[in-house]
C-alpha cells in the first residue's frame, strides 16, 4: 500500500466520521435514541464523552486541555509511524491498521478541538452548527458518541458471586465510528501480529 492509498483510508473515514456526527449534533439531543430498523440491539443513542474511553477523565481544570494535546502528539507519532512503515515497504496488514488507528485519532481530535466553538449544547436542544453561542472553548469540545448495542439485558443469575441477581448489560458501550477505526486497527495488530510485523 502507497502513502497516497494510506492517506486516502484515512480521508475516507474521517469524511464517514465527520459526516455522522454533525448528522447526530444538528438531530438529535442529548440522551435521544432511536432504534436501527426497529432492532432492539442496534441503536442511535446520542451522548457526549468529555473524556477519553468510557467518559473517564482527567480531573481538574487543565484536565480536558492536556488530554487534547496529548492527542495531537500522539497522532503525531502514529503518522511518523505510517510514513515510516510505507517507506520501508513493511506489510500492508501494519499499513492498513496504523492508518485507521490514525483516522480514529484524528476523527476523536477534531471533535475535541473545535465542536466547543462551532455547536451550542445540545441539552434538550438540537445544536446548531456554527452557532453564535458556543458551549465550549478551543481544546475542551466534547466527543460525540451514537452508536449502542445492547444486544442483553437483563439479571444475572443469582448463583454468580459477587454480581449475581443484579442487572447486567451486554454490550452497553456507546461509541462512533473512529473508535469503530481504532478498534478494528488494534484488532488488526493483534490477530495478525505476525503477518503485520513479520518483515
């Protein structure tokens, strides 16, 4: 795989990335879901992550800026990689997988460094793009998450220690489509750690 063909992967799912959470900020309002097709288990269920994985965060006020930052270095370096790897001719299996961890980043990046200063809230309202009255500053955007797939809900059962007889959700994370690229090019390194690194 070229440089151009890498960078075009990464294009194309920042545009797919892009596309679907401007769709969901000027439709939807926070904590607003509709069922895909009428499925239970498939979902559009608009949230906002103020932080990293799981809507952890890093506490204090500085606590959003340097995690943003942290991201911009960190796509730095993965991009050094990809360039690196093409021009060493290494597998396309690392190609592949280093340009959607890249596109993932950037996607999450974009949202975290501009959605504070072009989108109003969207708290019981749809946001407006760019809006005169931002809900946030430079470097402290929220990342949008829709995509929900509560494929089981329900009680444990009771013999289970520690957790049994409590309700439980299978799978009840909240995500989008650059997180979709990072997994699936972490996915990648691992089941095909040899063929990816094998030069």
């Amino acid at each position: 795989m070229s440089l151009k063909k890498a960078y075009i992967l990464v294009f194309l799912v920042l545009i797919i990335d892009q596309v679907s959470k401007i769709y969901i900020k000027t439709h939807f309002f926070i904590g607003e879901s509709i069922k895909v097709m009428g499925l239970d288990w498939f979902q559009i269920h608009f949230i906002e992550n103020e932080g990293m994985a799981w809507g952890a965060v890093i506490p204090g006020e500085y606590g959003k800026l340097f995690l943003t930052l942290f991201r911009i270095v960190a796509v730095g370096g993965i991009g050094w990689w990809l360039w690196d790897s093409v021009r060493k001719n290494a597998s396309n299996y690392l190609k592949v997988a280093i340009a959607l961890i890249l596109a993932g980043a950037v996607g999450n990046i974009i949202d975290s460094v501009f959605y504070g200063v072009i989108f109003n809230d969207s708290y019981h309202q749809v946001a407006t793009l760019f809006s005169d009255e931002p809900y946030g500053r430079w470097f402290h955007g929220e990342v949008v998450d829709m995509l929900y797939f509560p494929i089981w809900e329900g009680n444990l059962p009771s013999w289970l220690p520690v957790w049994g007889g409590k309700p439980f959700s299978f799978f009840n994370a909240i995500f989008n489509v650059a997180d979709v690229a990072i997994s699936t090019g972490v996915g990648i390194l691992i089941v095909f750690n040899k063929k990816a690194f094998g030069k």
